[in-house]
C-alpha cells in the first residue's frame, strides 16, 4: 500500500473529492445536517499560499484524506476540514495529516495552532488530544462546534 500526503490546490480533484466526502459525511453524522455555509468559512482562496495550504492524502494513488491550514499572520493559525475516508480509517492517516499540518504550520512560523470540532465526532476528539491539543474556552462561534482545541508548537529551526 502506498500512501502520499501533499499539498495540493483546493481545486484540485482529488482536493475536491475529498471536500464533498467530508460535507457528506458531516451532514450525516452532525444532530442537524452540516451546511457548509453556515460554518466558518474555509473558501479556496483560503486554503491556497499564501492564505492557507490544503493536504491531500492518496492511498493507491486514490484521495482517502484531506485538512487544511488558515494562516492569520501572529494570530494562531487554524486547521479546517480534517477528513479520512472511511476505508482509510486504522492506518494512521488522521495522525500523519495532523502531523504534517502541525510541521507546514511550524514552518511557517505559527506557534499556535487552533481547531474546533463536533461532539459527534469522537475520533476526532481522540486524536487531538492524543496528539497534545488541550481543550480551551471557545475561540469562535462556529455554530457546528462544541469542543475548542489549543496546540503550541515548537519554532521551526530553518534547515542549513
């Protein structure tokens, strides 16, 4: 099995692929359906350099996953649209996408790193905090939310 995980243009086919996966996904899994445009906006342009960046995860060269950055200059940045298909569930995929968000963000300078997720969602909620995300006060007022999570990140040290 071969898995990659790269940065790809949000607009991107198998950046989308993944993207209508996981709106699918959420509508089902959410109380109330999930609408995307109700929820805090995670546009193209937000998800492109220099805004943003968006990850795709291949296994067999097929999009099993997906997550994003929203860079905020100081501010913390935040990770949107974290999504592994249900095939690819048990292989890692969330925690190496994490992982790599957490080391593009680093990269970029961003000390702190932000998400905020659906109680349905208990996986998700699993690996955040096994991967060293705290659960803060909320942050915004995404009305899909109902736990906040913090990371700080190590300062990236340019490679020489």
């Amino acid at each position: 099995m071969e898995v990659r995980v790269g940065v790809r243009d949000p607009r991107d086919p198998d950046a989308q692929t993944c993207l209508r996966a996981y709106e699918t996904e959420l509508a089902s899994r959410f109380d109330d359906g999930f609408d995307p445009a109700l929820s805090i906006s995670a546009a193209d342009e937000e998800m492109t350099p220099p805004a943003g960046l968006f990850l795709v995860a291949t296994v067999d060269g097929e999009p099993a996953g997906c997550g994003a950055l929203k860079f905020h200059g100081d501010a913390p940045a935040e990770i949107k649209r974290m999504w592994v298909a249900p095939s690819a569930r048990g292989l890692g995929l969330g925690r190496r996408l994490l992982a790599e968000l957490e080391a593009h963000a680093a990269a970029h300078g961003v000390r702190v790193l932000r998400l905020e997720t659906n109680r349905t969602l208990r996986e998700a909620i699993s690996l955040y905090r096994s991967a060293g995300y705290r659960e803060v006060a909320a942050f915004n007022d995404e009305p899909y939310a109902h736990h906040w999570f913090e990371k700080s990140l190590e300062p990236h040290a340019p490679q020489t």
